[in-house]
C-alpha cells in the first residue's frame, strides 16, 4: 500500500465515520424551543460540528490502523474479493 493509498483509505475511514456520529446527540431546534425563520424545526440547533470532527478522528484512527494491518500482512488481499474471477490470467489460445 502506498501513501496515496493509506490517505485514501483514511479519508473513505474519516468520512464513514464521521457520517455515523454526525446524528448521535443531536438537539432540533423544535426541541430546543427556537426555531430560526427560514430554516425547518428538525434542523440542528447546535450541531457542534468540532467536537464531532474530534470524536470521529478518535474512532477512525484505530478502524483504519486495523484495516491497513490486515491489508498490508496479506490476510486480505485484493484477489481474496474478485468473486467474478476477472483477475484470472487469461488463456491465449492459439488458432493456427
């Protein structure tokens, strides 16, 4: 795996992360009793969009420290997920 890749890897980590957290605790603004002209009751009345950000980081770190070890000792490897079998080498067959 390359540093483009472990980014990469991280980056789809974070984001699927962060995506799972972004709900949890999360006050509308019908809830909260004040709901800003213009925008609906569900929405966010204090979305804390930072502390969310530290608390997704926290959990991806390890996720993507586990996935890269499997990656790179080979437990998993890419020929391990073609299930159509379109990594096979393919049979030239001469026709003379």
């Amino acid at each position: 795996m390359g540093i483009t890749s472990a980014i990469v890897l991280f980056a789809v980590v974070w984001f699927m992360t962060f995506f799972i957290v972004l709900p949890l605790r999360m006050t509308t603004q019908e809830e909260a009793g004040e709901v800003v002209p213009g925008t609906h009751k569900s929405a966010p009345a204090d979305a804390q969009v930072g502390r969310k950000a530290r608390i997704t980081t926290y959990f991806a770190i390890p996720i993507w420290a586990a996935i890269t070890v499997i990656i790179l000792s080979g437990w998993i490897s890419v020929r391990d997920l073609d299930w159509f079998g379109r990594m096979d080498p393919i049979e030239a067959t001469a026709s003379q």
